[in-house]
C-alpha cells in the first residue's frame, strides 16, 4: 500500500519523474492575488535597514527602515509590523503599517489593518473596519513617478543640522590711544 514509487513496484499514479515539480503553477494562492510563491519575514525575524528585492515578499515579523520592491507586491501578513516608507508594485495590509505606501498599480488595506501614513497610487481599496490615518492621492503618473525613482537608501542619510546661532562678533581691532585726558 505504501510501496508506490519503490524500484520493482507498479505505479498507479503519475511518475513523479516525469512530472517536474512547478513552484509556478502548484503554489498555493493567497488572498493577495499573487501567482507565484513569496519570500517570507517570519514572525520570529526583525530588520532594521532597507529591504530591497525583485520577489513578491510577505512580512509576518517586524521591519524598520524602507522597503523596496519596484517590480513586485508586499504583503504585510496580520502579524506584521512594518514601520517604514514602503514602495512597490502592489501593497497588501493585513497588519500594522506605519510611513508612507507608494504603489504603481494598486494599494489595498483590509479590514485587519491598521495604517499610519500616506497613500500614493492609481487605486486605493479599504475594506470595512480597517484602521487608516494619513491622506490618499490617486495620481496614477504621481504613482507611477515615485516608485520608478525609489530613493535609494545606500547613500548615507542626511544628517538633520544643528541650528545656526549668531554668536556675538567681538571686534579684532586694537583700541586706539588718544592724546586727550580726562
């Protein structure tokens, strides 16, 4: 009964080497619409810094920084925990966002989400019951323009300067001796 796929044993159903495996098309679905399988952030893992990547990515744990997916969607699972300026092709929300979300084709926040910052993008869904403070502006070309130049995050960052104070200007000229007396 559970001799299938040994040497010498008729098979009843499809030879596994003839059959490939296909991440592609095998994946499971998920509710973000994505069709193939994502990079996972666990719910253990926590980055600080930017997260730049060519792949659909899901974030179940904790990022701090930027995230950068040009070409691609993030979705963040409920467990999720993203504080961060987020730029990507498609954006998913299912848990806790906060910085700004720049998506070239679509952002969707659901009903478990809860978001803190702007939205820029063609199209904007929240679902009933879905937590949002910040402001949307639906500008396809602004969408569009933001995430094609996504600032890049490997240059140093520019450091906020200190308040110029006027100081005092002491006079470097020697005083003069007069001939007068008082």
């Amino acid at each position: 009964m559970f001799e299938i796929g040994k040497k010498g044993t008729p098979e009843t159903g499809s030879r596994p080497e003839s059959s490939p495996t296909r991440t592609e098309s095998s994946a499971p679905r998920s509710s973000s619409g994505m069709s193939r399988e994502a990079a996972v952030i666990g719910p253990s893992i926590h980055i600080d810094g930017d997260v730049r990547g060519e792949e659909d990515l899901l974030i179940d744990g904790e990022v701090s920084g930027t995230v950068q997916l040009k070409n691609n969607s993030l979705t963040v699972g409920p467990n999720g925990k993203v504080r961060a300026d987020v730029y990507a092709h498609s954006i998913y929300v299912d848990g806790h966002l906060e910085g700004d979300l720049y998506g070239s084709e679509r952002v969707n926040i659901r009903k478990s989400a809860t978001v803190r910052g702007n939205i820029t993008s063609p199209r904007v869904s929240l679902e009933d019951g879905a937590k949002f403070k910040g402001s949307i502006e639906m500008d396809p070309q602004a969408a569009q323009n933001v995430v094609g130049r996504a600032v890049p995050k490997s240059a140093p960052a520019p450091v906020a300067a200190k308040p110029v104070v006027p100081q005092p200007v002491k006079s470097e000229v020697p005083a003069v001796k007069t001939g007068l007396v008082s």
